[in-house]
C-alpha cells in the first residue's frame, strides 16, 4: 500500500504533531507544487504533508498549482491523500466548530488549470465523478472522529467557489438553493483531478464561520481565525487516528 498524504490548508500551513524526516522539492509536468513535499511521522506512521497555500500561506486559492500538487504526492508514493478544509457552514447543523467530511461537491470555480487532460499530450479520459470522494478514506475519517470522541457531520456537499473574496449573500441562497451545505474554496479542482490521478482522496471540512447571510452579521477576518484556532488541535488529533489506523 502507498502513503497518506495530507494537504493541508488555511490555519495548516504545517502539521504540529507531524515529525518531518526529509522535505523535497518535486519537479513536476505542471511547474513547481506550493511547497517541497515533507516526508514525516504521525502517530508511528509515515505521511507525505503538503501545505496547500504554501509555507508562509502566500498563495490564494487560484493561484494554488493543484494539478503540480497533487502529480508531487502521487510521484512521492501517495496513493490516499486527505485535503484539509476550512468552510463557511451553510445549513443549519454546519455551524462555527463543525468537523464534516463531504460527500458531493459543486464546482463554481472558473479559469483554473483543472485537468491533467487538457488535450497537449497523452490523449483525453473522461472520469467518473459520480460520487467525487474516495468512500474509503471518507469513512476512515469518519471512524478515526469516533475513536478520538469527535462529532462529525458524516456527508454534505461542498460548494467549491472562485475567491479569494467571500461570498454575497445571494450567492450563498444560491448555493443553498443548489443543495450545499458548505462552502470553501479550495475543494475544486483538487478532488476533480485526484480522481483523474488514480489518488484515493477525501476531505476533511472544518467550519469556521457562518456563510454570509447565515449569522446577520458581516464576515470577519479575527471572527475566522478565532474558530480556525479552535479547530487545529481537533483536526490533528483525527488525523493521528487516521494515520494510525
Ligand atoms: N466562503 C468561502 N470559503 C470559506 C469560507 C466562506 O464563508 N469560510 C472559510 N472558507
């Protein structure tokens, strides 16, 4: 069996009970990745970490090269990769501090380098994407919240939006109208072109604000970085158990 990578997103820009072995720089078809891939140990186990943003949290969420991200974890053994995320919560039982793992996901975003099938070379594929996350890894995630004694909200759909803004309230109505339960940035096209990639992938969802329009107030920066610290020692301590099982 190949490796868990994890990427990690905003408030993950490194794992704090990860031990790094070795980091390294991957060359990749698609340019360079956000960051070098670190190799370490997580709970006894060896994981591949990877910061979606990059070390210093410098790249916004267009701007992330996924395809070179996630072709590096691939080509450095991965073959399960869990993508960290930070949502706004949309329904009613997503609120501030709810742990998700997601089952459907709706792409809103636009103008991203989202396939490795782009018709240059090595022929196009036309993947399914019926059921767009790995249900293995998802109900790894699921099972490694019970042992740890996490509540975990165990399906939703992910409304995959543009950024780096938020969004306007009617947007949200939108997305809601659409079936969403969350919504974030950074979930397309990185699950899109796992699948295409053969990667196993899942995705953790942390919330961290009410979506706009939800709460009647406005969206704070202090308001998501207050609930994004409240989530980080929670999301390690799952994925300890996900790594250890
Ligand atoms: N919208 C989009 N992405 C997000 C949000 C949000 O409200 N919160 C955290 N990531």
């Amino acid at each position: 069996m190949g490796l868990l990578a994890i990427i990690g997103g905003s408030g993950f820009s490194s794992l704090p009970s990860l031990t790094v072995l070795e980091s390294r720089s991957v060359e990749t078809p698609y340019g360079a990745t956000s960051a070098a891939v670190a190799r370490g140990r997580l709970a006894e186990c060896e994981v591949l970490f990877l910061p979606r943003h990059g070390p210093s949290h410098h790249l916004p969420p267009h701007r992330v090269n996924y395809r070179a991200n996630l072709w590096a974890l691939r080509a450095s053994g991965a073959d399960r990769v869990i993508g960290l995320a930070s949502v706004g919560g949309i329904t009613p039982s997503f609120g501030p501090g709810t742990l998700a793992v997601p089952d459907q996901i709706i792409d809103y975003t636009y103008g991203r380098e989202h396939t490795i099938y782009d018709g240059l070379a090595g022929g196009i594929e036309h993947i399914d994407f019926t059921e767009p996350y790995c249900e293995s890894l998802r109900q790894a995630l699921i099972s490694a919240c019970a042992r740890v004694g996490e509540t975990v909200v165990a399906r939703g759909t992910y409304a995959a939006t543009q950024g780096p803004r938020l969004e306007s309230a009617a947007e949200i109505r939108r997305h809601e109208r659409d079936g969403c339960d969350m919504v974030g940035m950074t979930g397309m096209p990185e699950a899109g072109l796992a699948r295409e990639l053969g990667l196993c992938y899942a995705s953790l969802a942390f919330v961290v604000n009410w979506a706009a329009g939800k709460s009647g107030n406005v969206i704070t920066m202090k308001e998501i970085e207050d609930n994004l610290a409240l989530c980080v020692e929670r999301v390690s301590t799952v994925l300890e158990a996900v790594a250890g099982a």
